[in-house]
C-alpha cells in the first residue's frame, strides 16, 4: 500500500507570458503538453515510484514537446546551433548528473540521469558528453530534430536587431519537474536550450547543482526557470534549501524571498519547489510561467498566466 503522500509539479518556462503575446495555438500547445507531463510523472508516483523515475519522466515528454525551450525547439545559440543543457538531482542521495553544451543527445535529462546513475563525475560538457551518451546506448538525434522554424526565425530576428545574448521575446520556455514520492523522497530535474543567441559556451542556471536545480530530502527539491545569470549569482536552489532548512522559513516564505534577491540584483523568473509535507509550491516575478501540479487525491492544476491557478 503506498502512502497517498506523493506530489508533482512541473514547469515550461517563466517570461513574458501573456493573453497578448502567446498566440492560441502556443497557449494550447503548452497546456497539452504540461498536461501531458504530469500524466507521466504521477503515473509513475501512483503507483509507488520514485520521484527521480517520475521528474525524468516528465521532463522528457517536455524536451519532445517544440513547444518548449528544451531538446525538441530549443533555442538557438548566436551561431545558430543548438547546445543542450539538463540536470537532475536525488534527495534521498543528493546523487546528481548535469550535462552542458550537448548537441546530439535526444534526451539531455536521460543523459544527466545517466551521468549520476555512473557516478564517477557530476557534470559533463560539450561533445564528449554527447560521447558518454553513446557508451550509454541513449538515443542521438539531429539538429534537424530540435531545431523548429519559431526558432529559427527568433534568430533572425535577433541578428537583424543586433541583438546580443538575450532572449528576443523574454519566453524563457525552459522545463523542469520536482516530485515526493509515496517514500518521502524528494527529486528535481530541469532541461534547457538556454537563452535566444548565447555564446562562448554560455552555462545558465539550469544544469549547475545548486542553482537551477537542486535536491535534499531534508528540505526541498527545486527547478528554476529565469535569466539564469542572475539565478546563477544568488544559487536559487540551494539558497531556498538553506532558508528552509536551517531557518526553518515556509516553501512560500523561503521562495519568494529567494526571488527577490534574484530581482534586486536585476533577473525575472520563477521555481517550482516540492517539500517533505503538503502539495508542491511555485513562485514567479514575470507575468507567467507554464506550470503545472498534481497530489495524491487531487485534480491536475494546469495554468500559464500570473492571475490563473494559484
Ligand atoms: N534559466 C535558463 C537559462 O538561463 C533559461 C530559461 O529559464 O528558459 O539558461
């Protein structure tokens, strides 16, 4: 019998996310597929799972799905290339694997998920993370796979305007996932292409421990989505870890307080946050962010914009 205790939220990205800039197509596009994302993870938790099996889970159907800045229509860099980042994290171990800069693996969160399942290394970059992949039998993909023309044409345009490094449209469209399983344990995982034209190997938030991504059955699992530079500076993760942790602040306390040191500094976003008791938490600073939850006993609570589902 397992305990009616588990939980899942999941997240397709903070931003400029309004009635007025999605159109139809993208507000229903996202809400199938955050639906579609927590059929996966709490099928997984219904029935007895663990956390880690259920954010992985419903993190891939996200990185398959264009409609999110994940694997499948991620962003493009400022040379027009796509380079994957993803990160996942197992409260009950604080195991963890982080990949960056992928760009022939289908699913970056099954090659994080792989890297922690090795062991020997947390965080690997570039081709030979894609190298480690193969020796791990995951399944490659083209850039003719992730690579949308939405994207394409956000490229474009960034280019033409001179852009430099920032997403065109504020939609930051990354994905992540955190869940408490019927056990009591707590996993995060978080996928993304970054920001629209980044370069020189630019890393956000997302895959680094600690920052976009973050584990500790004692406290909180966490997934990030923002300008990750910002979110990088204050360690969003670990830092609403330590505020409930060690001082013993709520998921809404510690959340929305961590978020402002990211906004005094100059950085938008929002988090997805799971803790040892009660249904997961979100918090954001821009207008909307894709998201969604579910609870053992309760109804799925899908929403994009700020005045919409809690
Ligand atoms: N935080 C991500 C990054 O900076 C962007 C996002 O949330 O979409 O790479």
């Amino acid at each position: 019998m397992t305990d009616p205790n588990w939980t899942i939220a999941v997240h397709g990205g903070a931003g400029r996310l309004t009635r007025q800039t999605l159109t139809p197509e993208q507000d229903a596009g996202a809400r199938a597929g955050l639906t579609a994302a927590i059929a996966a993870g709490s099928g997984i938790l219904v029935n007895g799972g663990s956390a880690l099996d259920a954010v992985e889970a419903a993190v891939r159907v996200l990185e398959d799905d264009p409609h999110f800045n994940a694997g499948r229509g991620a962003v493009l860099t400022h040379a027009g290339a796509i380079e994957l980042d993803a990160a996942i994290m197992d409260g009950a171990t604080r195991a963890a694997g982080a990949v960056t800069g992928v760009t022939a693996t289908r699913s970056p969160v099954a090659l994080a998920r792989a890297v922690m399942a090795d062991g020997r290394h947390v965080f690997l970059a570039g081709v030979a993370a894609d190298v480690f992949a193969d020796d791990q039998g995951l399944e490659r993909a083209t850039p003719g796979w992730f690579e949308t023309d939405e994207r394409r044409r956000q490229h474009a345009e960034l280019i033409a305007s001179g852009g430099d490094g920032f997403d065109v449209d504020m939609k930051y469209g990354t994905v992540g996932a955190v869940a408490r399983d019927a056990a009591g344990h707590l996993a995060a995982a978080t996928s993304t292409g970054g920001v629209t034209g980044k370069r020189w190997g630019r890393i956000g938030d997302s895959p680094v421990i600690g920052a976009g991504t973050w584990a500790d059955d004692r406290s909180v699992a966490v997934s990030c989505t923002g300008s990750g530079e910002y979110f990088l500076r204050v360690g969003v993760g670990h830092e609403i870890d330590g505020r409930v942790r060690l001082a013993g602040a709520t998921l809404p306390a510690a959340t929305d307080a961590v978020l402002a040191e990211v906004e005094a500094l100059g950085g938008t976003g929002g988090a997805i946050v799971v803790g040892r008791e009660g249904p997961a938490h979100w918090a954001f600073t821009t207008p909307g962010m894709s998201r969604g939850m579910l609870s053992a006993g309760g109804a799925a609570v899908v929403a994009i914009y700020g005045d919409e589902g809690g």
